[in-house]
C-alpha cells in the first residue's frame, strides 16, 4: 500500500515542481533560422523536444541562397541552455552552444569541423 501512495505523490510533486522555466517541451520547439546576410547564406533548422533530449533536421545555404547541405541535430535543452550537435549528410559535423536571449532568439558559439570557434551566433524562431 506505501507504494501506492508514494508513486502518486511523486507524480503530483513533479508536476507542480515543475515550472514554466524547467519545462522545455515549448521552448525550442519551431522552425529557426540565422539573421539575414546580404550574401544570401543562411542556416535554417526546426527542432522539437521530448523531456530534456532535443532533435531536429535543417539545411545549410551559402551564396546566392545555393543548398550547401542538410543536417539532423541532436541536443540537449537545460532552459535557458541548449546544446546542439549537427551531423551533415555528408558526415562533418557542428556543434552550437546557446541561451535563449528572449523566447525566440537563440545566441550562442557555433563551432564547425575544422574551423575556429564564431561566437555571438544568432538564431531567430520563424
């Protein structure tokens, strides 16, 4: 019978003890993208979270807007901290490690395979 009760207590517990910050089921849910260049490049990306565990696909563009690759994430969300690891296609990989700035902007280090660290990188939800 302590069972019985105690694994209902615990339910309630960890549904009031949750709030609106612990709970990141729509926090990052959404379509993302990198703020506007006049080249054209951009990174776009739409995530989706099941507890803490964050996964998504997106796609890469360079000049003019042209496809420079697709990608699957995977993440982990610990509001107002997420990080992500992107796979390409084409297997190099890119790793982002963010705050949520407001609800919909995301800011943070994005770090590509073989290239140097570029900090303060900026995504807006869509």
């Amino acid at each position: 019978m302590t069972r019985l009760i105690g694994l209902p207590g615990l339910a309630l517990w960890m549904i009031f003890s949750c709030d609106s910050a612990a709970a990141p089921t729509s926090h990052n849910a959404g379509n993302w993208s990198t703020l506007p260049v006049p080249s054209g490049g951009s990174i776009v990306f739409s995530l989706d979270t099941a507890g803490v565990s964050v996964r998504g696909d997106g796609q890469e563009f360079g000049l003019m807007g042209r496809p420079q690759g697709t990608f699957t994430i995977t993440g982990l969300l610990s509001y107002p901290a997420i990080a992500l690891k992107l796979t390409y296609s084409s297997g190099r990989s890119a790793t982002y490690s963010a705050t949520f700035q407001t609800p919909d902007q995301l800011k943070g280090t994005w770090t590509a395979q073989g290239q140097p660290p570029s900090e303060s990188v900026v995504f807006v939800r869509q």
